[in-house]
C-alpha cells in the first residue's frame, strides 16, 4: 500500500487532500499538533474506509520534524508539507504591521512556515533520492509573489515555499522525485469546493507522468 505523509495537516487543504489519496488506495500518515483535530480528521477519514495513522508534532520544532519525517521517509510515498501560519479574527483573517508583532511571533512564524518546511525536505530527500521515486508536494501561496506589508511573516515564508519547489524541482527530476507547489491565491475554507480543487491539484502533480512535471500549480 503506498503512503502519503501530510505535515500540518488540517481540516482544509489537509483533509481535502488526504481524502483525495485516500479514494487511490493510499494509506494517510496526518501530523500535527492538535490531537483534538488530528482525532477528528482520523474519525472522518476511517468512515470512508481509509487507512490512517496519526501523529502528534510540534511543527515549531524542526528537530521534531526532522525525526518525524526520517522515520517515515524510507517507507512513504508522498510528502505533503501544508503547514502555515495564518491567524483569524471574528472569522476574517487577521492583518499586522509588522511593528507590532513581537519578536516570538516572528520567530515562531518563520519556524512554521519557513524552517520546518526545510527541516522536511532535508530529512525526506535522501530516502526519496535513493529509491528513486516518490513526489513531495508543497502548499504555497499567492502571498508568495504578491507580497502583503500586513501579513509579511506569510509572504516570505509562501515566497521561501516556492522557492523551495523551484530550486529542487530539476536536481530532484534527475533523481526521479517529483518536488512541485501549489500556490493558493485564495483563501480555501474547510470541507469547501475550493479545497476539492487544490487536493485535485495535488494528486495532478502526483500522477502526472514523468516527461509532464512542473514544478508548480497556480490555483486563484
């Protein structure tokens, strides 16, 4: 059975594209921080029949990812790193100057949305690099070349995602690993349409056959 290793997984995107690998026949590893909405999302995923495993990681750490993702990499098929840093008020998202977010929360933004990201891929591609196969699939966003003075601490880091997917798209084809992006250029609600749409985009980069990759796909 092959297997699909989601990190930040959530009730959006996250779900959406685990239900989508689930229809394939893949066993789902979900990893995040709140075992509440891990059990949920497990409890949603077992009634349609899915093989799934849970695991409780505090994404701010990259050590704990790191050991996370080395402990599964020999034996997944797909990374999905989603996580990301985005905050609500009153159910709007919620905009900062960059002046009145405390150090901490840059830090701990970065580490989310940049850090563990790396922390991922350095522990994931060696495993990939030697079996040769395998896609690692990231969740960017439109922020990342449409930069927002407000919601800076998100810019940079979807720009830092794709520039990831960029930079490792052709040392990783050579490999025979497909490394690709979403960029969400919209907001994406959970159990929407919309999240359909990008879970369809991810399992598209997924199955697409080799001589077709790209690196990135553009949902807006």
């Amino acid at each position: 059975m092959k297997t699909i290793l989601i990190i930040g997984a959530g009730p959006g995107i996250g779900l959406a594209t685990a239900e989508r690998f689930a229809r394939e026949g893949f066993r789902i590893v979900l990893a995040a921080r709140n075992a509440d909405k891990l059990t949920d999302m497990s409890g949603t995923l077992a009634g349609h029949g899915a093989d799934v495993i849970s695991e409780i990681v505090e994404i701010r750490d990259a050590a704990a990812v790191d050991e996370l993702v080395s402990r599964y990499a020999p034996d997944i098929d797909v990374l999905h790193y989603n996580a990301g840093v985005l905050r609500y008020r009153e159910g709007q998202l919620r905009t900062d100057p960059l002046g009145d977010l405390a150090i901490d929360t840059i830090e701990d933004d970065v580490s989310v949305n940049v850090t563990g990201a790396l922390a991922a891929l350095r522990a994931a591609l060696p495993a990939f690099y030697d079996r040769g196969s395998g896609s690692i699939l990231l969740t960017g966003g439109g922020l990342g070349t449409a930069p927002h003075p407000d919601l800076l601490t998100l810019s940079v880091g979807k720009a830092g995602i794709r520039a990831m997917a960029q930079g490792l798209f052709e040392v990783s084809r050579n490999h025979g690993v497909h490394v690709g992006v979403v960029t969400v250029a919209k907001l994406v609600s959970p159990s929407s349409p919309e999240a359909d749409e990008v879970a369809e985009l991810f399992w598209g980069l997924h199955a697409q056959p080799q001589d077709e990759w790209v690196w990135e796909r553009l949902y807006a």
